[in-house]
C-alpha cells in the first residue's frame, strides 16, 4: 500500500492470468484492464501481481469470477473512490471475443 501524496487522480492497470474456464474446459488467457481512482492509498503493483498468480492465474473460473475476484481485493483492501475492472478475452477457441465489467 503506498500512500496517495501526489493526490494522483486515476491510475489505468493491465494486467493479465491465465485460467481454466469453468464452463468451457478450456485454458483462456484474460486482460484485465483496471481503472483506480484512488483516495488516500493506492497499491504496491507487485502485490497485485502476486494477488493475481497466488488467487487467479491457474485457477478454473469464468471471466466473470476472475473480473470479480480482483475488484474485491482492490475495493477491500485501498477503497478507491471509483473502481472499474475490466476483463478481456479475445483469443480464445470455444467462442467469440467477450469484454465483463464491473463498476465498485
């Protein structure tokens, strides 16, 4: 957690996993595109890489539990006072290309 003293206003994160679809039985790679406007903290960007290896990336979910799975921690552990995460599959075989997102 570092502490917001250059009162910066938004902060875009890309990061990305790789899980196991849990309808689909097949390995899809996700983009997660995160808007953080943070308040008095925002995050370490390695924390959020490790919460994203040690809790997504491997593991069987939909896209829509994994968008879920990083808003939560992000919501819990900086309250931001806006918060969007974005989900992005678009190499994937099973189906076309999908984008969820969800506002906190």
């Amino acid at each position: 957690m570092v502490q917001n003293k250059e009162n910066i206003t938004e902060i875009i994160m890309k990061p990305f996993a790789e899980c196991l679809c849990a309808i689909g039985k097949d390995w899809y790679h996700i983009q997660f595109e995160v808007h953080f406007t943070p308040v008095e903290y925002y995050p370490d960007y390695m924390t959020v890489a490790k919460y994203i290896s040690d809790n997504i990336s491997g593991k069987e979910m939909n896209i829509e539990t994994a968008v879920d799975t990083l808003g939560k921690m992000l919501k819990t552990a900086y309250n931001p006072s806006l918060l969007t995460v974005k989900g992005i599959v678009d190499k994937v075989v099973t189906h076309f290309p999908v984008e969820v997102i969800k506002t906190y």
